[in-house]
C-alpha cells in the first residue's frame, strides 16, 4: 500500500520561495477593508513564507543553512525588488513576521554575492527607503524593527554619509526626545551609531555642517529630560575625541557659547552629568590657545568654578586618582587665569 500522499512538500528553491514572498506581500494591497477575512489570510501567508525565509538562511538549528541558497535567495530579493516591498510593508506586519524579518535583515545586508554586497548595494540605488525607515520613528508600533534595521544599514560607511546629508537626519533630533522611553531609547542607540561607527563620514559632515548641527546639539545637552541630558553628554564626548574630529574638536573648544554649557552643565544636580561636564569642561581650561574671551569667562567666574570643582569627585575606585590629579591641574589653571592682567570685559 502506498502512503505517498502523506510525503512532505518538496522544499521551495530560493527562486520559488521569493516569488511566493513576493505575491504575498503584493497581495496585501489588493484587499480592502470589506475584505477582513482575505486580508487576514494574506498575512499568514506573508508570515509563513518568512519563516521559511528564515530557516533557509539561518538553518533549523539541527542542519545548518546551505551557502549557494542563500546567495541565491539574496540574489533574487535585490532582484525581484523585494527589499522596497519589505520595508514598505512593515507598518502592515504582524509582530512575529517583523521580528522575523529584521532576522533575515541582518542576514542579507551583509551577504556576500560573488565580490559584492547586493543588498548594500540595492540600498545605494533606493537611498529613499532609508529615508522611510527613519521617519518610520513617529509610529511607536514599528520603530524599534526600523531602528533594528537602520543600524544594520549603519554598518555601511556609503549609508551613513548619505543619512546624514540627508533632511531625515534632523529628524533624530527630535526622536531621542519622544515621550515613548522605549523608542527615545532606540532612537537614540541609532544616532549615536551614525556619529560614531564611521568616523571620516563623521568628521567631513561636521566639518560641512558645523553651526547646524551644533545648534541642534545644544537642545539636547540643555533638554528638560536628564536621560537625554545624560546620554548627548555622553556621546559628545565620543565623538568629539575621535582622532579624524580634532579640528573639529578645537574649533568647539574656542567657542563661549560651548563653555557657559558646559559651565551649566557642572551644577546639574546630577552627579553623573557633573562629572560627564567635566571631562569636556576640562578641554577648554586646558587648551594652551585659549582665546581671549574664554579666558574673561573664566576668570569672571573663577570662585564658582573652583566652588564647584573642590567638591566634585568620582568618588572611591581605580578612576578617582587620576580624577583628582586632573582636576587640581585644572583649578591651578583657572586661578592662573583669574590673576592674569588686563581681562576686563
């Protein structure tokens, strides 16, 4: 007796299972709201098929994924234009099929087919689905697959430099401060990874855009929001201290508006912000160039600055020595500063 009729489906190819990908997500237009039911089933099979999107390119945890597959599955998804129907798409998923898909994101992003990244390279010719995912911020039900993706994208020197040309990028600004902590938070992890993993991207954009950007960056060090306050403190002194950003570094230290921040920032009344002042307050005392009006702004308000520094410390552990040593070099230099001569505003 023959049982062939219970035999498991033959295992779709690359080819197959990104056409089935494909009219499925393609589907999902052509219902309408009357359609409930239909729609329903148009999503289960997007789901299904990316389940099975996902096991051929991470394995089923006992086989593990055939290499040649998925080469040709990314191959195929940069080519049937896929990649624009899968982000376009996200508002529309389910939860399970947008992890899901920000799986195989992961995945296929960095790729390798023959001696170039297709889907990198796919991004580059569709710039605008960038630009869709960061706007994607505003709708909290989506925003951390988006962020998830994003930093994916981040990884790519071209991507960042094109993000941050781009008007989307101003958008952050605004983002790191929605009233949703869960997404600030992500929003916040993707701007810090387009001012940090690509350093020469960086430095040419600030150099490009320094008097936009910092206009924008001091709404965050002077935010209402201590969390923002905290982490844009934080970050500034990251990127500031990346070596290609040094001139950028010694153009930020020349500047009063930059000192009387960082001046405020030293009395917040957190300690954590203190102490994260100080450690760029200290560049500007430091600085063997400082001109004129720097010097005038210390020495103004010499007895509030030292006020403030004899009694800030990091407290007992390894840093508190080094701490310490820096900070009695930089009150020796404000009372140097103070008894200098002819500093009269």
């Amino acid at each position: 007796m023959s049982f062939s009729f219970f035999k498991p489906s033959r295992p779709k190819t690359p080819q197959e299972l990104v056409k089935a990908i494909k009219d499925s997500l393609i589907a999902l237009d052509t219902k309408t709201v009357a359609e409930v039911k239909a729609l329903e089933k148009a999503l289960e099979e997007v789901e299904k098929n990316l389940v099975t999107m996902k096991l051929m390119l991470s394995g089923d945890g006992e086989a593990e994924p055939n290499v040649d597959q998925i080469s040709q599955l990314t191959l195929e998804i940069c080519k049937e234009d896929v990649i624009a129907l899968f982000i376009h798409k996200l508002p529309i998923l389910g939860w399970e099929a947008r992890k899901n898909l920000v799986h195989c994101w992961s995945i296929m992003l960095r790729q390798m087919v023959g001696s170039s990244c297709c889907c990198v390279q796919y991004m580059e010719n569709h710039l605008e689905l960038l630009d869709f995912l960061v706007v994607c911020y505003d709708n909290k039900d989506i925003a951390l697959n988006c962020g998830n993706m994003l930093r994916e994208c981040f990884k790519i020197p071209s991507l960042v430099k094109y993000i941050l040309e781009s008007p989307s990028f101003l958008l952050f600004f605004k983002f790191v401060e929605l009233p949703n902590f869960d997404v600030a938070s992500d929003a916040f992890s993707t701007f810090k990874d387009l001012l940090t993993k690509h350093a020469s991207a960086v430095s040419d954009f600030l150099t490009a855009h320094y008097n936009e950007f910092f206009e924008q960056y001091e709404k965050l060090l002077t935010s209402a929001n201590y969390v923002t306050r905290r982490q844009s403190l934080k970050l500034l002194s990251e990127f500031l201290l990346e070596p290609p950003n040094s001139h950028i570094m010694r153009r930020y230290i020349v500047e009063v508006r930059h000192l009387r921040i960082m001046m405020t920032l030293l009395k917040d009344s957190s300690k954590n912000i203190q102490i994260s002042a100080f450690h760029i307050f200290k560049v500007f005392v430091a600085n063997p160039n400082k001109p004129r009006e720097i010097k005038v702004i210390l020495a103004k308000n010499h007895e509030r600055l030292l006020a403030l520094l004899h009694n800030l410390s990091v407290g007992k552990g390894a840093e508190d020595d080094q701490f310490e040593e820096e900070k009695e070099l930089i009150i020796k230099e404000i009372e140097r500063v103070s008894r200098l001569p002819n500093l009269e505003s």
